[in-house]
C-alpha cells in the first residue's frame, strides 16, 4: 500500500522533476564513481611517477657503491661504511627514511637499522614483483613485518621496492627497498585528487544542466501543447454541445413548423369560410331570391337587391384581397433594411388605418434575403397582434444596432396579456419564435398594463457568412 502510495506521487510529478530527480540521483552516483575511478587512477600515476624519478635518483646514488651482487653473497666493511655514510649525512639523509638491500632469497643484506642485517625474511609480494624486474611503489599504511621502525614514525612514507640489475647481462641481481618522506607528495597527491573531483564534479554538473535545460524546454513544450489540446478538446465538446443543441432546435422546428402550417392553413380556410365564403353565400341565396325571380317586383326593388347584392360581393372582394396581401411579400430581396421596415408599417397603416412611429438607425448592414423576409414577418405580425389585442394604440417600431446584432423592437401601450395564458398551438408567438430563432437570433416578449413589447435580435456577420 505503501509502495504504491509512494508510485502514485511519482507519477502525479511533471516529467522535468521526475528527471530532476533521478536524473540528478543518477548524476550524483556516476560522478562518485567516476570520480573514484579518475582519482586511483591519479594516485597510481602520480605515485608511480614520483616513486620513478626517487628510484632512479637512489639507484645513480648506490649503484657505484655496491659490488658485483651476482657473486658477493655478503657486503665487506668498505660497502657497508660508505652506504652508513650516504644514508647518514650524505645526499640521502634527509630524504629517505630507512633503506635495504635484500637478496632473492629473502635475506637482508644491508639495513639502515643495523640489528636487521643478516636476517631472512619470508618475501613479499612486492619483493617478488621487484625481483621479477618491475619497480613496484605504495603509498600507504606499511604493513611488512619487518617495517616496524617506519611505522613508529607516524608520518605519510612512500614505499619502493627497485630491482638492482647487472650492468652486462641486465639480470636482476638485488633489491633495494626504501621508504621515503611523502609530506611533499602527499600534498600534491591531495591537489591532484581535489583538481580531478572539480573536474569530474564540474563537468558532470555541467552535462546535468545541458540535460535539465533540454527536459525543461521539452516539459514546457509538452505541458503547452497539453494545455492546448486539453483546450481544443473542451472547445470541441461545446462545440459538440452545441451542435446537438443546434441538431435538436432544428427538429423541433421541423416538428413546429409542420404543426404551424397545418395550423396557419386552418386559419387560412377559417377566416375564407368565416368572411368571402359567407358573404357569397348570401350573395348566392339574394340572387334566387323571389325579389329578383319574380317578374311583378317593381323595378326599384330589383334595383336595390342588385345593388345590396353588388355591395357583399364587393366586400368579398376586400376581403380576399386582403387575405392575399398579407400571405404575399412584397419585392424586398434587394431592398435595404430602412425599405424593408418602411414596406411593413406602410403596409399596416394602410390595412388598419391606425397610425404607427418608425425609427430607423442610419447605421447600414447588408443582411441575407432570409433576414430581411424574417425582419419583415417580425414587424407584420407583431403590428398585427399589437392591433388585434391591443386596438393599435400607442403603435411603434424601432430598429437599432447593438455591437454585430441587428435589434427590431414592435411595441404599444395597450392593455397586455399574460403570456402563459396564450394558446400553444397559436400561430402569432411560436410562429415569430420560430422563424426568428431557426436563424440564430433571440425572441424576447414582454407586456404589462402599459403595454406590451415584442423584440428580435439577429446576428450581422453570422447572416453574411450564412
């Protein structure tokens, strides 16, 4: 549970602090072990080097002093006086700490420590490496058994094991062991190290921060591009939203519009049965009345039923001509928006009689056919419910612009009505509703005792690019 605790913060960092972190971890153990690696390897080398040059600088000292090792077995007094010498107060005094010669045997044939001499010692595995021809050099806590006057000293020695050969044949013969004091060499040994640690510190650092730059940069891209779709995906859910939205207005105004039309055909046929129809059918039954049928009917009667007769075809006449001019538009498809308007209240004046205000904005748009037959419907019908249900008092339209939207306001100072009492299968209302939002724009009514105040707004730009 723990671990997996432990799992779910890792993963709920960023990518660049998951790098940060064992990035840097990584980092940290590779310059260590790099670091170690580069410093033994320095420390041998350096030790080496160091050991070399005293090797040979010894060996140009003792060599002329010793005789020939291949058949001595054992220094003579004359041997052993002048290496007391040249390890006492000569060039060696007060750079090597004890010296020895031994013999492959493991025996000691000089010492600077005169109770060692002559003693055999079990050899070493330096001793043996030295014999074989190689210069071996530690630097270090000395752990030979017989070196237990240079542990005593208590300072950094530098120990060397240098074979002595014959000069003729190159044989190794001998082998001198020393220890030197390493006060110098242990400070440059101690810079060298410190020097290879920044280094290797300082380009491991260097190789973290070219690479935590890089992650940043790329962390960043990624969160950004993340953000971004993250965005385009929220954008395109609304979207989705939106069209279904759109999708299920649209069935509906289907479904409504179907229902209008049925409804406005009835209306259609209602108001024929309910005006021309029956005015022609009175006309129908005077004309086979016995007034005209009958040949005694003085011929003023007749004259006045021809005349009653004439009259009620007449007003049947209006009548459908009325009927036909408010289901046929006028020609406004290349009319502006202030023609459009104009058209519509003239239209009303001239049908009611009844006096309507008009305010135009100078403000000009091109709009759509669509729009413009819609503004037209708008202004007709609401002038028309204003003048049905409010007696066309107070009548007025006035069109203005707000931002990209087109605003068309019908209002009056008739008495109002209560819009949840109006009828649902109402041709007036939904109709403009209907048309009005089937184009993207809004429908808003409102009525009091005042008066009532019918408003549309369309959008500009969406109707052009329509």
């Amino acid at each position: 549970m723990r671990i997996s605790g432990i799992l779910n913060h890792w993963n709920d960092q960023s990518l660049a602090r998951q790098f940060l972190l064992a990035g840097g971890l990584v980092s940290f153990c590779a310059m260590l072990l790099v670091g170690a690696y580069v410093t033994s390897l320095i420390e041998a080398a350096v030790t080496r080097n160091s050991a070399a040059s005293t090797a040979l600088y010894v060996d140009s000292i003792i060599a002329p002093l010793l005789p020939d090792m291949k058949t001595s077995k054992t220094l003579d007094d004359v041997t052993t006086r002048a290496l007391d010498e040249t390890f006492g107060q000569g060039a060696l005094g007060g750079k090597v700490i004890s010296f020895r010669l031994w013999r492959n045997d493991g025996t000691l044939l000089y010492a600077t420590d005169k109770s060692m001499i002559g003693k055999r010692f079990e050899p070493s595995g330096d001793l043996k490496a030295a014999f074989s021809g190689q210069m071996v050099a530690q630097y270090g806590p000395v752990e030979d058994l017989e070196s237990e006057f240079e542990r005593s000293k208590g300072i950094p020695l530098l120990e060397i094991y240098n074979p002595i050969l014959q000069p003729w044949s190159g044989e190794v013969v001998a082998v001198s062991e020393f220890y030197e004091a390493a006060q110098d060499f242990e400070t440059s040994l101690h810079q060298a190290q410190l020097r290879s640690w920044l280094a290797v510190a300082g380009v491991t650092v260097a190789f973290f921060l070219i690479l935590s730059a890089i992650v940043f940069r790329g962390s960043r891209i990624i969160d950004n591009q993340r953000q971004a779709l993250t965005q385009r995906v929220a954008e395109l859910s609304e979207l989705l939203s939106q069209n279904r939205a759109l999708h299920a207005r649209a069935q509906r105004a289907s479904r409504r519009a179907t229902a209008l039309n049925e409804s406005y055909l009835r209306r259609l046929g209602a108001d024929l049965h309910d005006g021309p129809a029956q005015l022609v059918a009175y006309a129908a039954l005077r004309v086979d009345s016995r007034v005209l049928t009958d040949p005694a009917t003085p011929p003023s009667t007749r004259e006045e039923e021809v005349s009653t007769i004439k009259a009620r075809l007449d007003e049947a006449m209006d009548e459908i001509r009325s009927i036909c001019s408010g289901l046929v538009l006028p020609q406004i498809e290349a009319a502006e928006l202030p023609d459009v308007l104009s058209r519509a209240v003239t239209a009303h004046r001239q049908r009611t009689g009844s006096d309507v205000a008009l305010s135009i904005s100078e403000i000009r748009h091109p709009l759509s056919p669509a729009a413009k037959i819609c503004i037209y419907r708008f202004v007709q019908e609401a002038l028309n419910n204003g003048f049905r249900h409010g007696g066309g008092v107070g009548q007025s339209v006035r069109q203005t612009f707000e931002n990209s939207n087109v605003v068309i306001e019908v209002s009056d100072r008739g008495p109002g009505f209560d819009p949840a009492m109006a009828r649902p299968e109402g041709l007036g209302l939904a109709g403009l509703r209907e048309r009005i939002e089937s184009l993207g724009g809004t429908f808003e009514i409102s009525t009091s005792k005042n008066g009532t105040r019918v408003r549309m707004s369309l959008n500009v730009q969406e109707m052009e690019q329509a």
